[in-house]
C-alpha cells in the first residue's frame, strides 16, 4: 500500500516513544520507506538501534553529524519525503515548532520539510491542558499542521486524564489517510450502508442474516483514504470501523432507513451495500418467552424498502445498490436496477462458496444502464477499489 512512498517519523522525549517502534514496523511492512529522526532527550527512552534495525536506514540525531554522505541530510530528506509525523511530540518540540526555533535534526528537517505534517502530542495532562500548549497548538493547526488528539486514560505519572499517545492504529491511519491512495474522492461526502439488519420476535428471538458487513466496511476505508468525508451506517457486526470514519450504528431496518433518511439528502454518493432484514415481527404478543411450538406462529410484514426510498427522492446524489440472488442473477438485478432508480448494481451470487456472506473474496456483476461488466475473483479490499473507480466515473 506504501511503496514508493516515503515517511518521517520524529520522535521525541516522551515516556510513549518506546511505542513508536510498532507504528515504523506497521510502515515498513507496507512497504514505506521509513526515516526516524530522534531528539537527543529521546535516546533517553529508547535506543536508536531499534529503529535503525526496524527501518533499515541510520537513525538521524545530530545535526552536525560526519558519518554520512556529502548532501545536505536535513534539506535532501525533507525534500524526498511525502509526509513527516512528530510523535509522541512533547510540549518542548511543539513550543519549539510554533516559536519557528530550529535547533535540532528533527526541527531543521520539519522546517524544510513542504508536505503534509503531522503532530501527536503526548504529555501529562496537566501540560496538555496549559494555556500556552493549547495556544502553541492552534498557531499550528493555522499554519496547516495536522493535530492528533490524545488518548485519555491512566498516564505514566499515575495521573489519570488526557495526554496519552493515541493507539498505533490511529497513528498509522492519519498517515495511510494522506498516502496510500490519490485523493480522487477529496470534497465528496459518501454515506455507505452495511452489515445485517436485525428484527427481534422476542426479547431472546430475532431475524437476521448471514452478512458479516465485510464488503461495506473496505469500501468505507477506500473511500476514506481517498479523501472522502465518508458516514457509514452499520448494522450490527463484529468488524472495527477504520479509524476516522464516521458510524452511525444501527439494529433493525427501522433504525436504518431513519438514519439514511436524516443523512441522504447532502451526499454526492450513496452506496447501500447492506443486507436489510425483508421481513420484521408484526406483533410481539408478550415480553415472555413462548414455551409450546404451538405459540411460535409468527405474522410478518416487510420492512420498508430503503434503496427504493432513496431512489425515489434523490435528486442530484448517485445511488449504488447491491443484489444477492440465489438464481436468474443477471435478469433479477437488471430488473433491480430500473425499479429502484439506481445508477449502478453491484450483484453476486451465492452460488460460490467463496462469494457473498461471511468470506474475504467476491465476484461482482456491474450494471448501468449502457454496460454490464463481469470482475475476477478479488478480495473484498480489491474490489472496494474497484467500486469506487466505478462510482467516481458515474
């Protein structure tokens, strides 16, 4: 996902740099090419040798150093790398930083530094909470800084509150956020729906289905790292959302459609990957469970129908769906198509075991309006990529 790309990581003293050497591992194994450049202080927690071992390239400390080749280090770094993360970053570098002092490897090399910075404070709370941090905080936020809030939580000091340097996910998402992917999708808000629906008959008993919410998630996340100001609105499922992303979770296909219905209205995209319930318990005779098989007839009624209120009611918005079907996949979702007033049909079948519910693979049938196109057998993150390609050109 990183190859090619280029990364600096400067580490300062905080007591949370030794969690640093998780985030460069993370980085390399993406295949970036991965910098670290230490405070002096920091050689203090942690041992250069580490990230030097996990990178493959000289941990950078001393400005003057003589071991190394004849270009300017600070200057000919800076100008090859595509973003420079500061974290943990202490109230000293960020003081430094806002003041414009340049007194050190890392700061002469942010300085030079053109593209994307990024600042993960991490202190005791207490100096996270002074005035002149917050102060020294929004100067950098005005010069274009990215600031990555603490975690809060029980600090090194023992003191509990906020200050804490935020988990290795959150700071490897910031990065893959501005990297991983052209920002083809920047400005464009895209509400994505997933996972199952679920409809309770009694408060033990419930209809659902088999979806797992894998395939609208990996779009969520491309659309995302593609710049996208993404809401996706969940029903209930084990997967963890990917950091930034924002959820709105929900049960059952009422709770859904309200959500769609408050949201769809000031979208570019709206992509309904999810499998809602068709049916939901008309009555709940009694919050007590029935005892005899003779008590479990159950009367149904569908659920409303959300791809086709949103069809009906959009305006400017593009309308992807998405058809499962046993048999007749083609006809059915051709059908699907014109009926619900959707611009694209993403259909499978669950006729290969390796395709629909509950696995990591898929095979997807698109369809507009003017052509039908047939993919290969992908993972579920390829072909998120490739449903987005799609909608981008809709």
């Amino acid at each position: 996902m990183l190859k090619g790309k280029t990364i600096i990581i400067g580490v300062t003293a905080s007591i949370a740099a030794y969690k640093m050497a998780g985030v460069v591992h993370t980085l390399k194994k993406m295949g970036a090419d991965c910098h670290v450049i230490m405070t002096k202080n920091a050689l203090n927690i942690i041992n250069p040798i580490t990230f030097e071992t996990l990178t493959g390239n000289k941990c950078l400390v001393d400005t003057f150093d003589r071991n190394f080749q004849f270009n300017v280090e600070h200057v000919s770094l800076a100008k090859k790398a595509d973003i420079f993360m500061v974290a943990p970053a202490t109230a000293n570098i960020i003081g430094k930083i806002a003041s414009g002092i340049c007194d050190d490897m890392l700061t002469t090399t942010l300085f030079a530094f053109k593209g994307k910075k990024i600042i993960s404070p991490a202190m005791n709370t207490n100096m996270y909470e002074n005035p002149i941090l917050q102060d020294n905080l929004e100067k950098l936020k005005k010069y274009g800084y990215e600031i990555i809030e603490p975690s809060s939580g029980l600090l090194a000091c023992d003191d509990i509150g906020k200050g804490k340097l935020p988990d290795e996910e959150i700071l490897v998402s910031a990065i893959l956020r501005h990297i991983a992917y052209p920002h083809d999708l920047e400005g464009k808000k895209i509400l994505i729906t997933a996972g199952p629906t679920v409809e309770a008959i009694d408060p033990v008993r419930y209809i659902t289905n088999h979806s797992t919410g894998k395939m609208g998630y990996a779009i969520a996340k491309n659309a995302y790292l593609r710049g996208a100001d993404v809401l996706l609105i969940s029903g209930p499922t084990s997967l963890k959302p990917f950091p930034g992303i924002k959820v709105i979770n929900t049960i059952s296909a009422e709770d859904m459609f309200n959500q769609v219905k408050d949201n769809y209205k000031d979208m570019d995209y709206i992509i309904m990957s999810a499998a809602v319930a068709d049916y939901t318990p008309m009555v709940v005779a009694s919050n007590k469970i029935k005892k005899s098989d003779d008590d479990m007839s159950i009367k149904l009624k569908r659920t409303k129908d959300i791809l086709a209120f949103v069809g009906e009611n959009k305006t400017t918005q593009k309308l992807i769906g998405f058809s499962m079907e046993t048999e007749d996949m083609l006809e059915n979702s051709k059908k699907k198509l014109i009926k619900k007033n959707c611009d694209m049909i993403c259909a499978n079948s669950l006729s290969n075991p390796n395709t629909g519910f509950g696995v990591d693979t898929n095979q997807i049938t698109f369809i507009t309006k003017d052509e039908i196109e047939i993919s290969e057998l992908k993972t579920k993150e390829e072909l998120a990529k490739n449903i987005l390609d799609k909608v981008g050109r809709l």
